[in-house]
C-alpha cells in the first residue's frame, strides 16, 4: 500500500518508489533523501495557495525517517 494514499500512482506495479529508492542507497544518503524531501515540502508549502498538501507530504518523508532513524538506533 503507498505511504501516501492520495497517491496510489507510487506503488502502481505492486512496488512503492520509497521502496525502491530505499533499495537503492546506503542508509546514509536514504536518510539524507528523507531529511531533504522533508525540509523540501516544508520550505516550498508557504508559497502554495493550499499549503496542506506539501505539509502532509513532509509528514510522509519525516514519518519515514523516524522509522529509519529508530532502526539505526538499534544496530548501534
């Protein structure tokens, strides 16, 4: 199921993009992507009309990275 489900087109062929894109880098820069996009949606939110929209998306990537961020904890 797609972490943003007003946007299901993220998980269209059974696979979510976070997940992929996860899959893809170290934990370091994973981490950095989910810092980035976070600090992105916020910055970017008071320059929209509706500004609900960038704010849930933040949410998204900052509920992600405590995830990660929890699981980092662990390993130490």
């Amino acid at each position: 199921m797609s972490k943003d489900v007003k946007a299901t087109y993220y998980d269209a062929g059974g696979i979510e993009t976070l997940e992929i894109i996860r899959a893809k880098l170290t934990k370091e820069q994973y981490t950095g992507y989910l810092i980035g996009n976070t600090m992105k949606y916020l910055c970017r939110a008071n320059f929209k009309a509706s500004r609900v929209r960038d704010i849930e998306k933040a949410h998204i990537y900052l509920t992600e990275l405590q995830k990660v961020i929890s699981k980092n904890i662990g390993d130490v």
